[in-house]
C-alpha cells in the first residue's frame, strides 16, 4: 500500500481511457478520492465523475471549479488524456499544417492549461503532485519497421508533444519545487490493445522488447499512483520509463 494517498483528493483526465481506467481503479484501491474526467464515462469507480472535453479552456475551468466547490483543494493531477485529429496518423509527407496546429493545441495546450491552474491552487495549499504522461517516443526515435506489413506509421506529432511534456514537467518541477510540489512524467512502452493493433505490429514489438512483449495498462497504473504517493516525495522533475525495457536497448 502506498502511503499518503488515502484521501487526496486526485484529478484524472482521459480516466476512461485503457490507462486512465486502470489508474482511477489502482488510486481507488488505494483509499484516494478520485475525480475522473473524459468525454465519454468510464465507470471506473471514481468518487466523481465529471463529463468534459478537455480541449476546451472554459470546460477546464468548470471541471477545476467543481472540484473545488465539492472537496476545496486538489493534492494530485494526471494528465492522461489523449484528444487527436481523425487524420491521425497520416504519413509525414501528406500532414496538414492544420492538422499539425490542432494536436498541439489538443493535447500539449491542455496540459499547459491544466497545470497552469492547479499549480495556482497547489501552491496555495503548499504541496501537491502532477504526473504528466509521456511515451517512450518522446525519448526516443521511432522504429518503423514496426509498421512494415501494413504500411501503417507512427504520428509526428505524437513525438513532438511527448518530448515537449517531458522537458515542460522538467520546468515546471524546478519552478515549483519551493513550493513543495512535485512534477513527474510517467512514459510507457507499447500497450496492448488487440482491437486496434495490427497483428505484425504485436508480433514485431514483442520481438524486440527486451521482455518479449507489449505491456498492460493495469502495469502503467502503479508507477502513476507511486509518483503521487508520499513514498516518491523526494522525486521530482523524474521522467519514470515503464516501457519493458524498450530504451534501454
């Protein structure tokens, strides 16, 4: 049992998610009042659940807004959220500057945002934890042989963002740390999701991952409830590589 999490009061975004679902239920487990956020209701257990699209400003501010009118503070956030364009995807070379623009904005402006305005809030209570989430391919270049059978590819912008969390959570973790908050990024390797993955895909991965193959969600859950733990208050500005010995390699 981790300690120090029974009753911190710890938002989710993208809680319903194959991640976000298993970190609301390892948080949960773990006696922390949960505050789930996403689009669609994940039925995670939560002690709330707030509907909201996070590429919204003024939703952010609604969902900060009740969690403070309900339980008057916010010890921990994760950004698990993973809002994207449908042209997802696409080939480099046929990327539209659009298309560019408006992930960024998504995915990495919302972290900004959401961070932003709960560090107001954390600095105010003198403590707090944020757990941003990362990717192996915000360290590290693409293997795109992995895609080789189906001619499939990995997002630019997926790495831009990524990479661009990691050293922002570095930033924010030595601006912040006076102010006994800590800031840390979770990254993990491929996860599992049979539904959407190619079976060369699974197979390739699983070739080379040092452990033979792709990880569970359930396995990213624990390194995120550690980070927000009192058993990790002396790590900050930590990028944490659950990744089965991916960049290792």
């Amino acid at each position: 049992m981790y300690s120090g999490l029974k009753d911190k009061v710890i938002l989710v975004t993208g809680a319903g998610g194959l991640i976000g679902r298993e970190s609301v239920k390892h948080l949960v487990s773990h006696a922390a009042i949960v505050v789930g956020v996403d689009v669609h209701e994940p039925h995670s257990g939560e002690s709330l659940f707030l509907k909201a699209d996070i590429t919204e400003k003024a939703e952010i501010d609604v969902v900060i807004g009740s969690v403070m009118a309900k339980y008057g503070r916010i010890d921990g956030l994760v950004n698990l959220a993973y809002p994207r364009t449908p042209d997802w995807g696409t080939a480099f070379e046929q990327i539209e500057y659009i298309s560019w623009q408006k992930n960024v904005d998504m995915q990495m402006n919302a972290v900004f945002y959401f961070c932003q305005q709960i560090l107001k809030i954390m600095k105010l209570q003198r403590g707090g934890s944020i757990v941003n989430i990362a990717s192996i391919y915000g360290v590290v270049g693409n293997d795109f042989t992995l895609y080789k059978e189906y001619n499939g590819t990995s997002p630019a912008a997926y790495s831009a963002i990524k990479g661009g969390i990691i050293n922002f959570s570095r930033y924010l973790a030595s601006y912040y740390g006076r102010d006994n908050i800590r800031v840390n990024c979770v990254s993990p390797g491929g996860i599992l999701d049979e539904k959407n993955q190619h079976p060369s895909f699974i197979k390739r991965y699983s070739d080379k991952s040092p452990l033979g193959r792709l990880g569970n969600a359930e396995e990213i859950a624990p390194a995120i409830s550690f980070l927000l733990s009192d058993d990790a208050a002396f790590i900050t500005g930590h990028n944490l590589m659950v990744d089965g010995g991916w960049t290792a390699i």
